[in-house]
C-alpha cells in the first residue's frame, strides 16, 4: 500500500488498502464530519501527534446475541453493587479511561481525542454508560454510534467488575434496540472472555453497511 496523506478534503482510502499492521492513513483533522465518515468507512483514529486513521484485519466484534456474562459477573449483576446511568458523564468517562492505573502508565486517549469525542457526544452521535457508588463515579465505557451501528472505544474502572457491569448494560441497551453490530476494533483478554470474536475486514465492512443504513437510535 501507497501511504494516504489527508489534506482538508473530507474522504478516506480504501480500507481493503490498509497496511499490514491496518494503517489506512495519515493527517487530517478530528471534526465531527471527519469522524462521522471514518466510522460509517470502518476507520477509526488512534493517535493524535499525526492523526493516524487505523483499519485493522481481523476486526474485533461482539456477536450481541452471543455476549458471554460469566457466572461471578452476573451474581454482581443480581446484586445491584452499582447505580448505572446513561450519558449522564461522558467526559468523565472519557477521562476516566485516560487516567494511568495499575498496569497502564497511559493511554492512546490524549486531551486532543476528549475534545472531539465530546463534540461527538454532544452532537448526539457519542454516549456513554456509567457505574456509581454513591456520588463516584468508579467506571464506565463510551463509543460511537451510527444508526444500528456501536463502535466501543474504550472502558474504566476504580472498582472491581465496574467496567464490566457498565458494558453488560450497553449490551442490553443495544439488544432492546435492535442494533445489528458491536465493534470492539481489537480483542483483549477481557473482551474475549466476554464472547468477544474477530471476523475479517471485509465481512466487517459489509456488516458495517448494513447497519450504518438502519433506522435506529441510541
């Protein structure tokens, strides 16, 4: 592959045309319209010092009708531990997963991609899920969503099984409402004993077209 270098124009290469490792391209900016494309073309960004946009092969998804909840999550689940909301703290979200933590001096979540997927959110097109105890928030996870299309970007906790509670919840939310695709990008250890799978770019992005075109709303 030839490397994509974006000017002001609002397009993208091919995805198929993706490096070996998923690079689709380089440059260009992070306003809603650009981001609102590369998500309906499967592209996502990743860093911010260039903006590179990512395609990768496989991709990662959940089958929602195949989400695994492990015996231990659904007995925290019964109990209520959390108070769960709904784009009731996006930004916070956001923050949170950018926070160092055990095991994770940073992230790939620069202030750069809090402001625009705050611009997102609040334009309608990003949301989040957030678990509390009492007045803290503990975690939460938040994504993108394109008619019956979600793309999860990220997930926190400060408290033991609050992320996973928090994506238990968008999964459901996303069940009662009929989406059609869940992308999760790549898998981790957690995502796939959670029924996480990877299916190949090109059956992703037919996926993606069909669901992108449905009348849903988050």
């Amino acid at each position: 592959m030839r490397l994509s270098f974006l000017d002001q124009r609002l397009r993208f290469p091919n995805p198929e045309l993706a490096d070996a490792e998923g690079l689709v391209a380089v440059g260009g900016d992070l306003s809603v319209p650009r981001l609102l494309l590369a998500y309906r073309s499967g592209i996502f960004p990743w860093t911010v010092n260039p903006i590179t946009w990512w395609s990768p092969d496989p991709r990662a998804i959940f089958e929602l009708e195949q989400f695994h909840v492990p015996r231990s999550l659904r007995r925290v689940l019964r109990r209520g531990v959390f108070r769960v909301t709904c784009d009731q703290a996006f930004r916070a979200v956001m923050e949170g997963c950018a926070a160092p933590a055990p095991g994770r001096r940073s992230t790939w979540i620069e202030p750069e991609f809090i402001e625009a997927y705050t611009r997102l959110h609040e334009e309608g097109h990003a949301h989040s899920f957030e678990c509390w105890s009492g007045d803290r928030l503990v975690g939460g996870i938040y994504g993108v969503a394109l008619g019956g299309f979600f793309a999860g970007e990220s997930m926190f906790h400060r408290a033991s099984n609050a992320s996973k509670v928090a994506l238990c919840h968008l999964v459901e939310h996303l069940r009662a409402r009929h989406f059609a695709l869940f992308d999760i990008q790549m898998l981790t250890p957690v995502t796939r004993l959670l029924g996480g799978v990877t299916i190949p770019r090109h059956d992703y992005l037919r996926r993606l077209a069909q669901a992108v075109a449905l009348p849903r709303t988050f």
